[in-house]
C-alpha cells in the first residue's frame, strides 16, 4: 500500500526547535502539537478545529482540552483573533514558512 497520497504536514525546523525546547504540561503539549502541525498542513493559515475536534483528534477529555488551550493561551503560543472556532498558532511564522505539497 503506498502511502503517497496520505495528507503530511511539512514543519520548518525552526518551528521544530521552539516546540522541542518548550516545558508544557503532556496534554498541552498534544494540543499545541495538533494546532501547529494542522497549521503547517493549510500553509500556516489559522486552525478550524472546534474543542470537541481537539478532543476527539486527541483522545483527551473535553475538560482537559479547554483547560489545555486556556494554558497555551496564557502563556501566548495561541490566540483566538475570533470566536468562530479559529486558532492562530503563534510558532508558525506567516504567511507561512511552512510548504504546503502541490497536489499531483
């Protein structure tokens, strides 16, 4: 089975080197790590993804997901520019650092 056509996100390796020397909290970090590499995937473009998305995506409780993202907005490596279920990652440089693959 090729994996080929199965959708990747391409992370610049300075985005990498922040995300390694962060100190979060396990279920901020597999949040944060969700928003920044869907970022990457739509070309640094805010993330759409609703608490309860997050949850499912990451296993985690929907209690722990909004306390999570309440932590990373705190500490500035999120922001909500609105309440439309829109998450702006604050490591992915815009208009994108991130390469987007053209599609075949």
């Amino acid at each position: 089975m090729s994996r080929r056509n199965e959708p990747y996100a391409l992370i610049t390796w300075p985005v990498v080197e922040v995300m390694a020397r962060l100190r979060l909290p396990g279920s901020a970090w597999q949040v944060l790590f969700l928003l920044a590499t869907t970022s990457c995937r739509y070309g640094g473009r805010d993330v759409r993804l609703s608490l309860q998305e997050i949850a499912t995506k990451t296993g985690l409780p929907s209690r722990t997901v909004k306390a999570a993202v309440a932590d990373l907005l705190a500490r500035g490596l999120i922001s909500r520019p609105t309440r439309c279920r829109r998450i702006a990652v604050s490591l992915v440089p815009r208009p994108a650092a991130c390469v987007v693959p053209a599609e075949d």
